[in-house]
C-alpha cells in the first residue's frame, strides 16, 4: 500500500518560530507530515504577537479579541497543517515530556537564536542518545558555529549582513531594508530542502543528522550573481534601483491612479521596436540613441523619460495587458490586496481558503511547487496556542488524565495562558 | 552513500532556475547530465569574466551553477538530437526543462511521451507563470516577478517609485522550489513507484515569500505600503554605514544606553516602553543618531550583540566576501581548479548553502566545459561508436 502523501509517514516535533523555520516546517507539514509545534504557555512564538494589553498585530477586523495571540495574521499564514501544543522546557516535567516526543520522532527544527538550545540542554550529542536516528536542523541567523554564532539576529539584521541591503535602494540613496524581511522567506524555503535531503539520506541508511543552516548564507546564495560580480568580475556592485545591467528600458513606470506603477523589461532589440509601435512612437525604434541595447542603457534617463510620459495616463493593468500581447514582459505593480485577486491564481487555485476556529475563513498563499500526482495542501488551519496540547499528550505519549490536569495546573503544559 | 548517489538527473533547462534545482541534487551526490545546444547554454555568455574577457568556459554564473555536473551537447531541433534524447530520458530518474509550455510536448518530450520512455519518469517544468492559466504565454523578467508577487510595492520609500529585490533572486526562488518539488517527489516514488510532473511556477515561488503580509492586509483590509527608513527598524547611518537597530525588549533598551554610557536616558519617560518608542519614533531618532555616528559598523556590531541587542551592519558585497563570520565557516569556496591553484585566489563563490553531518554538500568536480562528457555519455553509457559521434559532430547534432 502506498502513501497518498510523500511525507506523511514522518513525524516532526518542532520549536520554529516567527517565519524564517515556521515556513519550512509548514512546508514540511502540508507535504504530509505530522508537524507538532512547540510553544510555551508563557512565551508563545513572537508571530502570534503577544497578551493583552502589549498585544500587536494584524487581527480580523482589526480587533484583537480576548484570545489575540489565535488571531494575528503572521502566525496563521505560516503554521498551517501544524498540531500546537505547549510545553515549559524548563521544568523538568516538560523537558522530560519533550525527550518522550523526540524519542518518537524522525526529526526536530529550531530557529532559535544559537545560545538557546544549549540552555534548554537540547544538543545533539543528547537527543541522539534518546533517539539515535533523530534529524535535527538548527537554522539561526548566523548558523550555529563561528565567530557570530552567538548573536542574536531576526530577519531585520539578516538581510543587511547578507549583502541584499547594500544593493537594495535608489542609486543616489541610503541601503534599505525590503518591506517584507525577505531573507527569513529564502531561509525558510531553503530550510525545507535541507530536511528532504535528509530525510531522503535517512530512508536509505537508516542514519539521522545534524544540520547547521546559517540564514545569512541562505540569503546570500540568493544573490550569487552579485556576489560574482565581485569575485570574478572585480567590481563592488551598487544600489541601481530598478536599473539592470543588460535591460533597457527597465523599470517601474508610473501609471495612473494613485501609486500605480507598471514593470517594463525590454530584454532585446525587437522588443524595443515593439514597444515604439505600442507606444505610438515607430519613429523611435530608428533613432540612434537607442538602437542597440548599448546605446539604451547609455540614455537610460531619457529613455525612461520617455516610456513614462505613455504610461502617465494609463491605466497599470491594461498597460500590462497591451505590452504582454506583443510579447514583451509587464506586470502591473501589484498592491497586497490586488495580489489573491490576479486571474492566473484564481485559474491555478494558489490561494486556499481556511476556516480557523477563531478568525473565521482566511485565504492565504499555497504551496509553490505542484505535483500532479501528491499535491500539497493546507491540511488544517494554523493551531490555537496549545490547541492538540491534551490530545498529542495522551495520545502519543500515554499520559492519563489525571497526569495531564496536574500538568495543567503546574502550567507546563495548556491552552489557557492565564491573566498573567 | 549520499542522500542522492542512486539517482540520476537530465537537465535540458536555462538561465538560473533549472541549473539551480539540478545544482541542489549535483551538490549532494546525483548524477546531473546538462544537455546544451551545440552553441552552448545562454549562461556561458553571461559572465561575469575574469578580466572581463568573454570566455564560454570561464563565465562566473555557469561555473557557479553546474558544479559536479557532467555536459553533452545535443540539438534538440534535430531528429537525429530528439533521437539521442530519446536514448538518454530513460537513464534518468528525474527530467529538469525551462522551456515555454508545450514546447516540450510539441519536440515530442511531453509529460506522457516522457511517461512511455521511462514509466516512473519526474518530470520537473519551470517557468515564469506555471503550464496553465491565463498568463502561462505571458513573459516575465526577475522584475516582473517582483511587480506580480506585490513585493515589489513595499520595497523603496512612499515618495519615489517602488524597488525590485537585487539581482536575480526570483530565478532562485524558483529554482529552490523545483527542488523542493522535485525532492518530495522523489521521496513519494521511493515509497510507492510513482513518478509524476512538477509544475513551477516562478511568479508562485515569490508569491510564497509575501505569504503572511498578504493575509496581515486582507486582515485590515488596507494593503501594506512601502516606508521611509529609519526608526523603528531599517537601517541607521553611523560612522562609517549604516545599521539595522532593532531594541524590542525593555532590557536590551537599557542595555543600549549602558553600551553608550547614558543610563539615565533608559528612565526617559518619553521613551519607556516599546510603545513608547513606537510612538516617538522623530525623537527617538534625534537621541540615538548622533550617538550611532559615533561608532563604526563593527564597533556598534560586537559591542551591542553580546548585549542581546539585535543589531546588523550593511555589508557591501565586498566586505561580505571578507567577512569574519563567513570565512570562518569556510562558506566562500574556489570557483575553479585553475582558482584553487593560485590562479586567481579572489574568484570565489558560494558554498554549502546549509551545513549537513552525514551528506555533506560537495565539490567533486568543477563545471564542465561544453561537449565535455560526449564520449563518456553518448558513447560509454549509450553504446554509440566513435565514428557515428564524430558523424554528428560534422552534423552539429552535438
């Protein structure tokens, strides 16, 4: 009999917070596995935002709720599929229960910062001896050896210290940060292949295996061009904006409406002849300014003086629409609402719609790879803190109901959070 | 034995995408076969080269992309390509393309004819806006990608238009996610026997990296605009670049100002809570910027870290490559024999992308030049003579 999931046959336990090891270990989960989070009563993942009254976050309606740490919209976008349970790893008890978990497990993912495994005594050399075939990736900012290893870091120092920052901005301006904490997202994905790289070792020797995923070096590979820019070509590369190298035009164009803007990329010579004709300007496409890419990149300001005087009155979508039917490559610049909306993920079905039990129905981004035959999905919605805490631990680990009330009320494990 | 040395990938893919999911099964362990037309793949003409010289065996990106690869030649547009083709596909677990949708079934490469060649085929396609859809025969550049996926409107600042992510890095998104497609299949055809197409579609690989935003703006009904830098959390100038300064927590607050030997402004009450500082972010920012330009990015970076203050210099490419942190880990590794062995000891690229005890990630070989395996794999494993190869090289079939 076979699966009808390619993971499903794998059980995680797992402490990945915020987004960078959530995503992965989502990923992880909506492939089949059995993913189960652990979170602590008192210190739940920073994505759920935080207790009232210092709670933060983007809530349904904008309204928090009594329970505002099962409504933020982080957490829920990147925990899908996922059982949530919680355990105080720093009473003995709920160390002891952790250790039952991993001896039944096939791997463990953390994205804590480095000093925090070794405090909860949770090394590798341990959990092996619990379970010795046990994969454990840790994946902190800077990895998990060398000289930074111990320093805290979030997505909003990882992206400077991966080179992006330093390319990203206007070319007379200041290094900026991406509006979104790009690197944990590459972190994330990357993280995800690591553990089926092992996983795949495993099913073939029997052998588990430690990993150690700096996300500084996830974020760099993602930049390799840049980096060889340097290396092999010499040169420090700099902020250029929207400009390419190679491409002109190239770049967002203003449209109208209110911040609308429209991507233009004219990758060769007979693409730019079309976007003359489309523009209404075929006289263009003879003027030696810009005949060859060379000459364009050469008067790039002009240029883009130029395309944005015919996008000015337009509108983005429909700029799009005429550009792409002469085959040169447009997008309008999509606004995060517009997003879920595009014709191409409604034809595909990438947004799944979930029904969570204390937001209502939620549409996020699914899985971006699809397989024809095992198509990963959104199991369940993201779990409320300590939702599968009782079933998880009576059910996988024996523990009675007498057991459990107690450790309930020691507060080592739970779904209520308390006043505090 | 690697997590992959059983299993054997053809890559008839181009540009970045592709040659990235391959490099991943290459990199630990597989057998990846590049197929390139006669003329060579696109990325031996992107370089960047050393010294600036076009050189189709030195171009930076395909040294980087087809490490522990082997390389035939074959034209595709010929029967006598499609016939070696044919040969080839049923050495191979898994087929890698980046051709435009129905380029492959209209060669006569398509899901089903693959399925015929070898029955537990993967078949792993990549392109900008996936095999189906509406925008399938639409054409994208890595900045179309960020203008679809909505990333690129909140990157840059309100006044000025919005910015792209650097580089390329959807084409690496992409190819991550045909990785991750192609592995998890991989791992379901262990189990059950079944192979089965992988569809990649890059505008959702990037769309994927805007996840929890996308659903925090349906939650306020407002989408997310892009943001002037500075306080509370892009990067401030200091002495000599600029920081990213993240004080979240009441003690690492107090921990700054010892770090700047003013403990008494922890007490500011203008200031004392994250609230607080949310609030007063233009005050906020007069008190600590003067201070900040006192302090170069390194000074600010190891006397603040060890305090669990979460702060991160903007390193340039340059002083990314030079890097304590990463030369100690050793991520930077030689891009050539000919760079190892002195030749140029600065032509280095990215390594291990993550750390890995049992199979480690590996440089058996560097990338091959053009045609470099021909022999070996058209004659050694497809049993043709030397003569017909040297029939089809006057032919340009390979």
């Amino acid at each position: 009999m076979s699966a009808k999931l390619p993971l499903e046959r794998l059980r995680a336990v797992v402490l990945t917070q915020a987004w960078s090891g959530a995503l992965t270990t989502q990923l992880l989960a909506n492939m089949g596995a059995e993913v189960i989070q652990v979170e602590a009563l008192s210190r739940p993942d920073v994505w759920r935002g935080g207790f009232p009254p210092h709670n933060r976050g983007q809530y349904p309606n904008e309204e928090p709720g009594t329970r505002p740490y099962d409504r933020n919209a982080l957490f829920n976008a990147v925990n899908t599929s996922k059982l949530g349970i919680t355990l105080d790893l720093i009473s003995e008890e709920g160390k002891s229960l952790f250790l039952d978990l991993i001896s039944t497990s096939d791997l463990l993912a953390e994205n804590y910062s480095a000093r925090v495994i070794p405090n909860f005594g949770l090394e590798y050399p341990t959990l092996r001896q619990i379970n010795p075939t046990i994969i454990m990736m840790r994946m902190p900012s800077f990895g998990a050896s060398g000289p930074y290893a111990m320093y805290p870091g979030n997505g909003g120092t990882t992206e400077p210290m991966s080179g992006i920052s330093s390319l990203l901005g206007y070319p007379d301006g200041q290094p900026m940060n991406s509006g979104t904490m790009h690197t944990d997202a590459i972190s994330g994905m990357m993280g995800f292949a690591a553990l089926l790289i092992a996983i795949r070792h495993r099913a073939r020797t029997g052998k588990g295996q430690y990993i150690d995923l700096s996300q500084q070096e996830t974020a760099t590979t993602y930049i390799t061009d840049q980096i060889l820019e340097h290396t092999v070509g010499g040169r420090v590369p700099q902020r250029m904006g929207n400009r390419d190298r190679r491409m002109a035009p190239h770049g967002f164009y203003r449209c109208r409406g209110e911040d609308s803007w429209v991507a233009i990329a004219v990758r060769s010579d007979s693409e730019w002849e079309r976007l003359c004709e489309v523009m209404g300007r075929p006289e263009l496409a003879s003027d030696v300014h810009f005949a060859t890419a060379e000459d364009r990149l050469q008067h790039t300001e002009k240029l883009d003086s130029i395309v944005q005087s015919w996008t000015l009155n337009r509108d983005s979508t429909k700029t799009a629409e005429v550009l792409q039917a002469q085959k040169i490559p447009s997008s309008a610049v999509m606004k995060a609402l517009e997003v879920p909306e595009n014709p191409q993920h409604k034809a595909r079905g990438f947004f799944e719609t979930v029904d969570h039990p204390a937001t209502g129905p939620y549409s996020i981004a699914g899985v971006p790879f699809s397989l024809s035959e095992t198509p990963g999905r959104i199991h369940r919605p993201a779990p409320t803190l300590g939702q599968h805490s009782e079933a998880v631990l009576k059910q996988h680990l024996g523990v009675s109901d007498s057991e459990y009330a107690s450790l309930e009320s020691q507060g080592v494990t739970g779904d209520d959070p308390g006043d505090d | 034995m690697t997590a992959f040395s059983d299993v054997r990938v053809i890559d008839l893919s181009t540009g970045i995408a592709g040659p990235f999911c391959s490099k991943l099964f290459a990199d630990f362990g597989a057998d990846v076969i590049k197929v390139e037309p006669p003329t060579g793949d696109e990325s031996r003409r992107l370089g960047p080269f050393p010294d600036d010289e076009d050189d189709p065996e030195a171009s930076g990106i395909f040294q980087y992309l087809n490490t522990n690869k082997r390389c035939v030649t074959l034209d595709a547009t010929t029967p006598a390509g499609r016939s070696l083709l044919r040969e080839l596909i049923p050495e191979a677990g898994i087929v890698v393309e980046s051709y435009p949708p129905e380029a492959m079934r209209q060669m006569g490469f398509g899901y089903s004819e693959i399925r015929k060649l070898r029955d537990d085929a993967i078949l792993v396609s990549i392109t900008p806006f996936g095999q189906t859809g509406p925008w399938r025969d639409y054409q994208a550049t890595d900045i179309v990608q960020y203008a679809a996926s909505g990333i690129g409107y909140v990157n840059g600042t309100p006044d000025q238009e919005p910015l792209k992510e650097p580089g390329n890095q959807s084409h690496f998104h992409a190819g991550t996610c045909a990785f991750l497609g192609a592995a998890t299949a991989l791992i379901y055809r262990d189990i059950s026997g079944v192979g089965q197409q992988v569809d990649v579609s890059t505008l959702e690989a990037v769309t994927a990296a805007f996840a929890p935003q996308l659903l925090a703006s349906q939650h306020t009904g407002v989408s997310q605009k892009r943001r002037f830098p500075g306080l509370p959390s892009g990067l401030l100038p200091c002495k000599d670049g600029y920081v990213a300064l993240n004080v979240r927590h009441q003690p690492t607050w107090a921990h700054l100002w010892l770090f700047f030997e003013e403990p008494e402004i922890a007490d500011d009450p203008r200031f004392a809570t994250p609230e607080d500082r949310r609030a007063n972010t233009a005050e906020l920012a007069e008190l600590i910027t003067p201070r900040l330009e006192r302090f170069t990015m390194q000074e600010l970076y190891h006397g603040l870290s060890p305090l669990r203050i979460n702060v991160g210099m903007t390193l340039d490419i340059e002083q990314l490559v030079n890097d304590e942190h990463m030369i100690k880990r050793g991520f930077f590794v030689p891009i050539s024999q000919s760079s190892q062995n002195g030749k140029s000891e600065t032509q280095k690229m990215p390594g291990a992308p993550f750390k890995m005890s049992a199979t480690p990630w590996e440089i058996r070989t560097y990338a091959p030049s053009l045609g470099q395996h021909n022999s070996e794999v058209f004659g050694q494993m497809l049993g043709h003579s030397d003569q017909q190869l040297d029939q089809w090289r006057n032919e340009d079939v390979i």
